[in-house]
C-alpha cells in the first residue's frame, strides 16, 4: 500500500524504507510511515550532520549534561546550574514573519524549562536582507515584534544578540533564538519515562491541524474538502506557555513528577518515542484522551501536529492527583493520556483499535546516518583575488558611511522593542560586548555572546567556524567573563549538494578546532538545513552562543571610555587584511578575498591576558575590534561611554591606511586604563606575549585618527554617533 | 510595615517587585494569589507590572474581576494604599479606582528604555521622599502606555493635583520629545483625589538597585515605606538572613 | 443565536492604528480613503437566549467587559437566529 509517491512525500527513500520494515517486522500503515518520516527526517534525525557533529568537542569538567537532551547543561558552583540552548526557526520565519519568530521563542523556552530551570534571558541572530528593500523591512518588522510579543509578554528579557543584513537572505532570513535558563542542580529534570504503570498526562493548549508535516500535505489520504481547514502557520500563546512555565516549574520543584518532555517538532510522535525510548521502556497512548482543538481529526494528524504550548509529563499513579491540582491552580488540564509499560514499543489507540504498534528505539535511535558526498568548490577565494583597490579619497567620508551601514549600526530599533530588563538581572543593556546577568544572592554574574560571520565563512569556512568561536570568546572576555560553554546554531544550504557539505565539514571542522583550542565543551545545538530559495543557497552561517562566567560582577567591563586622559591601548597585531571586510563590501561592493587569519594560540594568549590584566584591576574598558575594523571600534568607545568623550590616536603601522583603519584583522582589543597603570598594563602584556601599544589618549569632542603623524580624519562623536544612531530608524520612519 | 504583591496569571514583575520590595527594601512582603480573598494583613497592596491574562482583551481588562481584586478594591476605598506599576497601572484604570484609560504607544511599538520622570507633586504617600521638581531616571517597558482622559476628567485630574509624574527629559523640561508614547500632558502616573492609591508606567522596581544601573525607584518605595511606618508603630523587617537569598 | 460585536476607538479618541492604516492606504493611492478607524470584532455563540433576552444581555457584556467605556464605544447585531 505504501508506494514510491507516499514515500517521496514523506521524505523518506526506498532503502530507509526497506530498514522500517526490517524494524518493525511488517509494512507500516500510513499513520506508523509519517512517525518515522518525521522523526528520520533531518530536523529530528540529524541524518546529514551526526557523523560530523560527533568531531566537536563535548566533554569538560562542568558538563552535567551534554547533546542529546533538550539543551545542555554546566555546572556553575554554589549548588547550581545552567541550562541553555539556541534555535533556529528559518523557514517559519519567512513564511509568517511574526508568528515564526514567536513560536522559535516559544519553543526553545519550553526546551530549557522541561530540564526544570527557569529561563532567565533569551538573545537572537538575526539575518535579513537589505533593509532598503521593503519586502526585507516587512520580514524584519515582523520577526523583531513576534520576539517581543512573546518574549515580553512571558517575562523573559531579550538581552542581545545579533542583527546582519546581506542579500544572500532575501529570501531565507534567519532566525536564531538562544535562551539561558538557572537552576538548581538538584532540581533537574530529563525526558526519560520511567517505571511501568507510570501515567503519561498532556498538559497545555488542545491539539488542532498545526504545522503538520509539510511533506505529507499533498498526501492521497487527505481529501480537498479538508485541505482549506489545515493550516500550516502554528500560531503562538504565548500567556498560555506563561502558565505553563508556572506549573511545570512547580510540579519539578515539588518533586511530584518523574520525566517531561516538550511537544516540539513533530509533537505528540516525538515526545512520547522519545520518552520511552530514553527510559528504556514502552509507552501506551490512547488518542481519545487527547484534547482537541479540532473535531475529526484522524491519529496522524493527532500525531504530527505541532500545536505549540504543550507538554507531555509521565508521573507515578499517586501523585497524579497532586499534579493536576498544580495544573489547576494555572487554569490548565492535565488529563492523563496514556501508561508507560515494559517492552519498548510504544502502542497507540484510536476509537479502540491499536493504529500504531512500533518500537521506540527504532524510531528514536536507529534513524540511518549519512555521510553525503562534499567536494569543495572549484575556485577558492584566496587574498590574491582582491583586485587593486583604490584608496578612498576621504577617509572620514567611509568611516561615517560604514558607522551606518546596517551591520554596524545601532541597533536600538531592534532592541528597545524587547523588555531586556524584566527579572531585573540585566547588569548590561544591549549593545555592550556581551550581554550581563547577575545571579541573584552571589556575586557571580552570566555573560552570553552569540556571533557569525558569514561573509567570512563564505570565503573560508573553517577559518570563519573559528572566528565565530574566538569572537564569541573574545566578547565574554572584554566585559570579564571566562567562557565555560557553547551551543551552536549551524545554517547550511541544501546538504545534497556536495558543495554545501564541504562548506558544513569545513565550518564544524574549524569549531572543533578552536572550541578544543579555547577549553570549551559543545553542549548542543541545532542544524538547520535547506537554507535555499530558488536554487540559492545561503552563505553559510554558523552561530555560536557561549556562555561565560565572572566570578564578581563589581569587576565587570565596559566598552565605554571612562574619562577623559586615558590612555588608549590596542592588544594585537595591525596587519594588512582586507579580504571578506564590510569596508570592501559597502565602499568597493565586493565579497572576496579571503577573510582574516586566526592564529587560535595568539588569540588564546590575548584574552588569557586581558582576564588577568583585569582581575589585576588595570582596565578601564574594553571592546574588541570586529566588522568595520579599529576605527569603528573606537567610534563605539565613545559612543558607550557616559559623557561620549572622543579619543585621539596616532599609529605607526605603514601599510595602506584604509586596511589600517577598517581591516579585520582579528585577536584585537582596544582598551584603556589609567595613565598611572600604563607602565605596568604594558609589561604585564609583554611577559603574557602579546602584542600591546600605547596608541593615544581619550578626551575632546572628536574621534581623530593618524598614521605616523598625519591625521587620516577627525570627526566630531556627536556627528559619527548620528550617523551610527539615525542608521536603522531612518529605514522604518514612516513616509506619509 | 507589610507589602503584598499580587500575582495574576501573565504577571511577570510579581518576582521582581517582590524581591525589591524584601531583599532590597528590607521590608515584610507577601504574594498574594488572584484567586484568593486574603489580603494577609498588608499595609500596602502592590499590582505589578506583566500581561495578565494576556492582555488579550485590553490591558488589565481581565484581571480586574479576580476575585482578590474585589478586597483590593475595598481596601483602596478604606484608605488602604495601593500602587500599581505598568499592567497594575492599567487594571487600576480598568477597575475604576483611577481615572482615564491606556491607548497603544504612539509609534505603535513596544518600549523598553530608560526614562525621565519629573515628580510633580512631592505631597504624596507615595513621593514624600523625594523633592518637587526632582528628575527620577526609571526604565519603561510597555506597549499601551499612552495615557488617555477626555478634556473634562483631564482637567479635574490637573486641578486637584493628581498628576505626580510626568515625562521629561534630563534636565526636567517636559517636552512633545521626551513623551515616548505620546500621553497627555506627558502623564507617567496619576493618583486618586484621596492620595491613597497611585499608577505610573515606568518600573521603579527594575531601578532600585546601582547595579542594575539607577536606583532613583527607590524614592518611590521609601516614600510608602516613610508614610505608612510613621503612622503606625514600626513592624520589624525580615531576618536579613532570611533576606539575603532569594 | 450568534451574536456579533464591534469595539471601536469614540470618534474623540485618536486611533494611532486607524492613523498608520490611513498613511499606508495614501501610500498605495487610494486617494479616496479619507479617514480609518480601527476596532475588534467579537463573535458570541448564546445558547438558549431570546431575541429579546440577548437585547439586555449584550450590551450589558459589552459595556462590563468587551469595551472600556471611557475610550470605547461598540455596536452588534445578531448574525444567526438559531
């Protein structure tokens, strides 16, 4: 009955076919073939990535728990623990901008809160085309206002992340959600279904033809009659998962439960195979008990339907009452649904008759890998592939324009529609290096950086995988903070095409490499494949989350110049590298070369030091140096600082000015301290082996650089800040 | 003395007041639970900021017929105090125990950024710690916030001194620039003709502690704290043990 | 019966969204827009209800609960008998 056509739409091929039937004894009915279609498809099966994920390190002293689980989690002293994760939510992003970005809120909240902690801040990367485009303004409005619609509303601060803007995502805008949750260690809570006899309760919103399957839509057992009532767009509650952060949080914290899982993609088929499965047991479900939302739905949507704001919570008979008197007190249901038993399979009822009979591990755990073809792309950008450059006539001219340019500018658009105070633990607003949270009653704080640059990883992959990691680092080390952890969110285009897979291998290949290099474990994450719209793929664009800790957050750093007569101090090398720079990309409109060198040694050495310099009390400020190079970063020091104080900076670097000024030369800090201090900031460097130079003074009114004495520009804060500032609303502003 | 924070479901500031209110304050506070009818005994009965319900109606629309909040009302129509911060702002309007309504923010986004509030009137239970004319720096996150009453309350609310905040900028002017959301006459919180119960947008709770970058909300708090212990014979605070771990 | 209810902005209200709607519709050129209110539209299936009985019952809903009467005003009207 299953033939070639009912396999293509579910997305499985003959041969995953021929290992169902294997598994599970017989031919699957067409309820049991979308279960494994969805739980084997790349999203839930990591069928393209695994063999290449398993290269990245995951394993470090603190690691309590590590990939495989709904997030991951590091054990941060003091009885406690951090549980994060991040996300994407791409596709359903373009398709409903706002109720796509909201439900990737939705969901990576509800991921971090099953492990019982407490969410306590959210960041995003965003990428979005051009912002002189209104379809790519409208997908952005969109995607900002769902992230503060449910972010705010549920009372979890957005406290950064990331905006860029390229082309490369007109029409595949990406949205990466990390969220960061406490708790205590004793307190943690896994998706395992335990002990037969057990009862499996559904709590959360009823049921209805959410986001079922794509695949499967045009599927011969639906007929027209109820294609219009399918909708493919899940809409977001987000007061319904406030109640449910409540209750479940609740329920763990009383110890009245044995496992919880979330309904995420493929819903009710993931969480309960999943359950079981982890438990080494069976599960039995009866779909009568499910609330619906809908009348007449059939198992498989029942199934696969990602209705969001559900949970699936598997309790020990006497305790059922005392869970659903919690559920209650929250105006929530808690019916039970079902009983975990011996004998891994999981066996579910519909009107009396059993309609799914499989086991669990074949679902869960059997999912085939795949090790797809790669083969790197004919032509490699190399330096050399920079053709001759003409220097700018005006060099305050491009300083001012790339202050503007989206990447860089402000983003206070964005941010200001977050409530990023909520919780009150947010030390640092937006904006800063990292973003900085206090722990209430310790003195320690969390500092979280998310970063990619795909321009870079377009040219390089590996080099750009390793940048991501050491500025992600680097961003922890210039407020204070120690990274301890990474998640990562790798977006990739189509993984048949053997180009794309190099540039995945490539990309985790160079994460591994620097997360080795830095000490930091890989706690999981997420691959997002199939970034392609029309045959396009994306630049590739892995995003790295880490999460770092300052043991007393009094030491905490700024990016702001702090007064006037400071001496500013550049950590790192100047060299002469253009390649894969928003400079040659805004001023010459190229994306070529090849992008910075990381040497991950030097860089390692660099944020050694700084940490020491800071505990040694030496550093006034600090923020590294990244799109738009030293002269951007240093219109940024004024632009934080309370007084915007300007700076006036000689170098006596000889090569061509403008690499000089907007190159993107990494292992870069600029920073500054007391004149009193410089004498023993630089000795302290020099004995750490790394590069420091004493490059001028803060104070005035203007930002001016020179080059051996000839100033290259000066141009007054209040004039750069402008153009920094007005950038990004200037965009939005209504035109009547 | 005693506070008591109410918690509506969507209340997302419950723990935030809370905490300010106990371990910075220093001060006795409860959680009281919209569902009950108990008031605890509290002096001072705070609704915090959040989406209760939702907002799905209008903002406070729902939670103004919980069951608690028919004690809170007569505690207000007693004399007891109460302060409404954000989505307790909105729901005072809604129930009626201040005058006027909430319209959607004039450039129809959320904000969430630091604000200036200029005290208009330093004779309050609520801002006798501060001085007149005193500029306050408190954050603001809301969406309808944009503060609406027809010309004839207006002008009652103006005459009888109501007005105790008003947006400003750094150095207290209050200009059409400094008015975020675009609220009439720049209103950032009102209190009853009986000064007893009082709503304003801005958080004092999220600027109550240096860290976190002001601590200007705390005149508000202190003012309570100063008007309400004076009255009566002091309670004693909480065991700073107690206190110190949330 | 199904009753349905329109909440709208009081003319002396400003509607910053009816405002944004209008500019975006002059935007497009629909020149001939001269002004736009925007409200919420609110269905109520009543069971057991007369005719007569829904006349009290909705306003009184209306005016308690679905608008605020100091910004608000509403009109409905019944959409299904039975």
């Amino acid at each position: 009955m299953i033939d070639k056509k009912t396999l293509d739409q579910h997305g499985l091929t003959e041969d995953e076919y021929g290992l169902i039937v294997g598994m599970i004894g017989r031919e699957p009915n067409l309820t049991e073939l979308g279960i494994f279609s969805v739980m084997w498809s790349e999203h839930c099966g990591y069928k393209s990535s695994r063999v290449h994920l398993k290269k990245l390190p995951t394993e470090g002293k603190h690691v309590v728990q590590g990939p495989g689980e709904n997030a991951g989690i590091l054990d941060i002293g003091d009885g406690q623990v951090i549980v994060f994760k991040i996300e994407s939510h791409n596709h359903p992003s373009f398709i409903e901008p706002y109720q796509g970005a909201a439900t990737g809120v939705g969901g990576i909240l509800r991921d971090i809160f099953t492990m019982g902690a407490r969410p306590i801040a959210v960041l995003d990367s965003l990428r979005f085309g051009p912002p002189d485009d209104p379809k790519n303004r409208s997908v952005m409005e969109g995607v900002v206002s769902g992230i503060a619609g449910y972010g705010n509303s549920i009372g979890v601060p957005t406290v950064g992340g990331e905006v860029y803007f390229n082309p490369c995502y007109d029409l595949n805008p990406l949205v990466n959600v990390f969220c960061l949750g406490l708790a205590d260690k004793d307190k943690i809570f896994y998706a395992k279904a335990e002990g037969a006899g057990n009862k499996v309760l559904y709590v959360g919103a009823k049921t209805g033809r959410d986001g079922i399957h794509g695949a499967t839509m045009a599927s011969a057992e639906f007929g027209k009659e109820t294609e219009h009532k399918r909708p493919n767009v899940q809409v977001g509650d987000p007061f319904k998962e406030k109640l449910l952060l409540e209750a479940c949080l609740e329920v763990m914290d009383r110890g009245r439960i044995v496992g919880i899982q979330q309904m995420g993609a493929a819903g009710l088929t993931c969480s309960t195979t999943e359950m079981a499965a982890k438990g080494g047991m069976g599960i039995v479900v009866d779909l009568d008990k499910v609330p619906q939302r809908e009348a007449g739905m059939t198992p498989y949507e029942i199934l696969l339907s990602e209705s969001q704001e559900r949970m699936l919570i598997v309790a020990s008979p006497e305790k059922v009452a005392a869970v659903q008197e919690v559920f209650a007190k929250w105006d929530l249901d808690a019916p039970v649904i079902g009983e975990v038993v011996e004998g891994g399979r999981a066996r579910i009822s519909f009107k009396g008759e059993v309609v799914v009979d499989i086991p669990v591990d074949a679902v869960v755990n059997l999912c085939p890998a795949y090790n797809r073809p790669s083969r790197a792309p004919a032509v490699l950008p190399n330096p050399a592939d920079l053709p001759p450059l003409p220097l700018p006539g005006d060099y305050a001219d491009v300083f001012l324009k790339l202050l503007a340019s989206p990447t860089i500018a402000d983003k206070e658009w964005v941010f200001r529609q977050y409530d990023h105070m909520v919780q009150v633990n947010t030390a640092f607003l937006p904006g800063a290096d990292a973003a900085l949270l206090r722990i209430k009653g310790s003195k320690k704080a969390l500092a979280v950086s998310l970063d990619g640059n795909s321009l870079y990883t377009r040219l390089d992959p590996k080099t750009g995988a390793r940048i991501a990691v050491a500025e992600a680092c680097r961003n922890l080390v210039c407020v204070g903070a120690r990274p301890v952890g990474v998640t990562n969110c790798l977006n990739f285009g189509n993984p048949e095409k053997p180009e794309v897979m190099w540039q995945f291998e490539q990309a985790v290949d160079g994460m591994a490499e620097a997360c080795r290099a830095f000490g930091i474990p890989v706690t999981g994450g997420n691959v997002s494949f199939y970034n392609d719209t029309e045959g396009l793929s994306i630049h590739p664009t892995p995003v790295l989350g880490i999460v770092g800790i300052l043991d007393d957050i009094r030491k905490a750093v700024r990016p702001g110049f702090k007064a006037t007569g400071d001496a500013v101090v550049l950590l790192g090398e100047n060299m002469e590298e253009l390649g894969g720079s928003e400079y040659i990309r805004i001023v010459h409109n190229l994306e070529a070369g090849a992008p910075p060198a990381m040497d991950l040694e030097r860089e390692k050495r660099l944020q050694e030091f700084l940490l020491e310099a800071m505990g040694a009390g030496l550093v006034r400020s600090a923020h590294d140096l990244a799109e738009g190079g030293l002269s951007v970063a240093l219109a940024e020091c004024a632009f934080h600082g309370a007084r915007k104080t300007g700076c006036e900076v000689d170098l006596t670097d000889t090569f061509r000015p403008d690499a000089l000024l907007f190159g993107e030369t990494q292992s870069r800090i600029v920073v500054t301290c007391r004149p009193a201090n410089l004498g023993r900031f630089l000795k302290m460097a020099a004995a750490g082996g790394v590069p420091a130079k004493s490059i001028g003074r803060t104070g005035g009114r203007d930002i001016a650089v020179r080059q051996q004495g000839r100033e290259l520009f000066r141009v007054p804060v209040e004039k750069a800040y402008r153009a920094w500032k007005d950038a990004l609303p200037n965009f939005f502003k209504v035109r009547t | 003395m005693k506070f008591g924070v109410v918690q509506f479901p969507g209340s997302n500031c419950d723990f935030d007041t809370f905490h300010v209110l106990r371990n910075v304050m220093k001060r006795e506070t409860a959680l009281l639970w919209h569902k009950d009818h108990d008031l605890q005994g509290v002096d001072c009965v705070v609704l915090p900021g959040g989406f209760s319900y939702g907002d799905y109606l209008r903002s406070g629309a729902i939670a103004r017929f919980s069951p608690l909040m028919q004690e809170v009302k007569a505690f207000a129509r007693a004399g007891g105090h109460v302060l409404g911060i954000c989505n307790g702002f909105q729901i005072l309007l809604e129930l009626g125990l201040l005058p006027g309504a909430m319209i959607r923010n004039k450039n129809l986004k959320f904000l969430c950024q630091h604000v200036r509030i200029r005290i208009e009137n330093e004779k309050t239970d609520f801002t006798r710690a501060g001085r007149k004319g005193q500029v306050l720096r408190i954050p603001i996150a809301h969406f309808d916030g944009n503060y609406y009453a027809p010309a004839r309350v207006l002008k009652d609310i103006e005459r009888h001194r109501q007005v105790v905040f008003r947006y400003c900028d750094a150095e207290g002017n209050i200009t059409e620039e400094a008015n975020v959301n675009g609220s009439l006459g720049n209103i950032a919180g009102i209190r009853n003709r009986e000064g007893n119960v009082l709503g304003l947008m801005p958080h004092p709770e999220r600027a109550s502690e240096a860290l976190l970058g002001s601590e200007d909300g705390r005149t508000i708090f202190a003012s309570l704290i100063l008007s309400l212990e004076r009255r009566k014979p002091a309670r004693r605070p909480v065991r700073r043990e107690r206190a110190r771990h949330d | 019966m199904k009753v349905r209810i329109l909440v709208s902005f009081k003319d002396s209200v400003l509607d910053p969204q009816g405002q944004t709607v209008k500019n975006a519709l002059h935007t497009l050129g629909y020149a001939a827009v001269k002004d736009v209110r925007q409200g919420k539209v609110f269905e109520l299936e009543l069971e057991g209800a007369t005719k007569k009985e829904a006349e009290t019952l909705v306003p009184e809903i209306a005016r308690r609960v679905l608008a605020n009467p100091i910004i608000e005003k509403f009109d409905w009207q019944i959409i299904k008998d039975r």
